[in-house]
C-alpha cells in the first residue's frame, strides 16, 4: 500500500501511550513518558501523527486507529525547527515519511513561519535523501551531537 491509506491528525495527549511505543520501535526508547508529554502540551509545538483506521491493510488488527508515524515541530517566531520525524519500520518507503514532512511544513506556513531547520543522524541516509528531495539544504555539521556520539547534520529550506 502507498501512503493513501494512512490518515494524518495532529496528536494530543490522549496518544501519549502510542507515541511511546512507536518511539520504542524506531529509537529504542529515546525520549520517555516526560519528554512527548512536554511537547503535545507545549503551545508552540505541533505533534503530528500518521495513522492507520482499523480493517485497513498493512495494520495490525486493533480495535482503535493505529499510530504509525509523526513528526514534531517547534515554532520560534518566523522559524520551524522539525525535532522529530519517525515511522514505525513495518510502514516505511511508502511515502509515509514525506507526508508528514509535508503536513508539518503547511502547519509551519500557517503559522506564520518562513524557514525550517533540522538536525539529523549523518548515518541516516534514507532521511538524508527525504529532506534533500523536499528541498531541505545542508548548512553545517554539529561533531557528536547524538547520545552515541555520532554527527548531526543541519539542515535549513528557505521559503517553506
């Protein structure tokens, strides 16, 4: 299945225990209970949620909408910093991921924001490759930025 089949939402608090999960399969439990709490509270964030209806194909069988994708914005001022964007690896390269991206940069728009920046894993070249496609730019290099120690890599778009 494509990405058609998925619906976007933004989330709020009552997805706190889908977000954990899903941040356990695709960063091993990196942020915790506190951390996706602080931001489908916070006012200037934007927590949006891909998910799957029940009885839709590629979802496992559950009685409520399955989540399985989101991404994480912060608005300061005319800036949109993009901190998280995960899809659980049983939905992933079925566009799911650029569908988000493009979700979280509207949202940005409407909010009056006029560029977005991100950090990502310098392994992560699938990511790489889906930011670059969106017209996303490399601005620098932050050494040891992740928790392993691994690089992270800046990237900018100008207009959104």
């Amino acid at each position: 299945m494509g990405s058609t089949g998925y619906r976007l939402q933004v989330l709020d608090i009552t997805a706190l225990p889908q977000l954990l999960e899903l941040d356990r399969r695709c960063y091993g439990g990196h942020w915790g209970e506190q951390g996706y709490r602080a931001e489908l509270e916070r006012p200037t964030s934007t927590v949006i949620g891909a998910v799957v209806e029940p009885g839709d194909r590629g979802e496992k069988t559950s009685p409520t909408p399955t989540l399985v994708g989101f991404g994480i914005l912060w608005r300061i001022e005319e800036e949109a910093h993009i901190i998280s964007l995960a899809v659980d690896p049983d939905h992933r390269r079925r566009g799911l991921g650029r569908r988000i991206l493009e979700e979280l940069l509207t949202q940005a728009r409407a909010a009056g924001c006029c560029w977005a920046t991100l950090e990502v894993r310098a392994s992560n070249h699938a990511a790489i490759r889906l930011y670059e496609s969106a017209g996303f730019q490399l601005l620098g290099r932050r050494k040891g930025y992740y928790n392993n120690g691994e690089d992270g890599l800046v990237y900018w778009k100008k207009p959104i």
